[in-house]
C-alpha cells in the first residue's frame, strides 16, 4: 500500500515538472548583482513563476512557470521594461531553470 502511494506521488511529481515551461530571455543593461536581484525579485512576485535565475554574465533571465500557467511575451517585456531593462529576445525551451542555474555554475569547456 504505501509503495503504492509513494509510486503514485513520484509520477505526478514527475508530471508537473515535466509539464512546465521555461522561458528564457536576453536582456540588455544587466550589469551588476543588484540588477539581478531586482528582476528576479520582480519576476517572483508572479503568481505564474515557480522559478527565476538571471544570469549577468550571460545577459539571460530564465523563468519556469507553474504547472499549467503560462505568461505572455507581452506581460514579460513590461515586467522587465518597468525594472529598467530591455529585452533582447524571448524563447520557451522545455529545460527546467535547475538545470539552467547547474550549466551556468559549469566552466565552459
């Protein structure tokens, strides 16, 4: 019974992460740490985000939404036009922002 159980939570756990997007964007004027704590704390104040890594040196702010949330290109231009940036392209990857924050950590090879 409780092999059951804890099988059937290891799937939808495994379905929800699977489920949401993640949306990667290039953004210009990213220059300092501060700069990255206020996208991110911008970005985190959306009840559609369960996840944000910016990235200086890389000019990329990556976000994963919720499990069946999505946020519009418009909605993430004027979040980052109103913190002071411009964003340089947006794209939706399926890479969970985990895995982005552990290649940014990586030395490039």
């Amino acid at each position: 019974m409780y092999k059951s159980a804890i099988w059937t939570c290891a799937l939808l756990l495994a379905a929800t992460a699977a489920d949401a997007g993640t949306i990667e964007m290039k953004v210009n004027g990213l220059v300092c740490a501060f700069c990255a704590q206020g996208i991110e704390k911008a970005f985190r104040k959306n009840p559609a985000v369960a996840d944000v890594v910016v990235s200086l040196e890389n000019k990329l702010v990556a976000v994963q939404t919720k499990d069946g949330a999505d946020i519009s290109d418009q909605e993430l231009q004027a979040t980052l036009t109103n913190a002071g940036y411009d964003t340089k392209s947006i794209e939706r990857t399926d890479t969970p922002v985990a895995t982005i924050r552990e290649n940014l950590k990586s030395p490039p090879k």
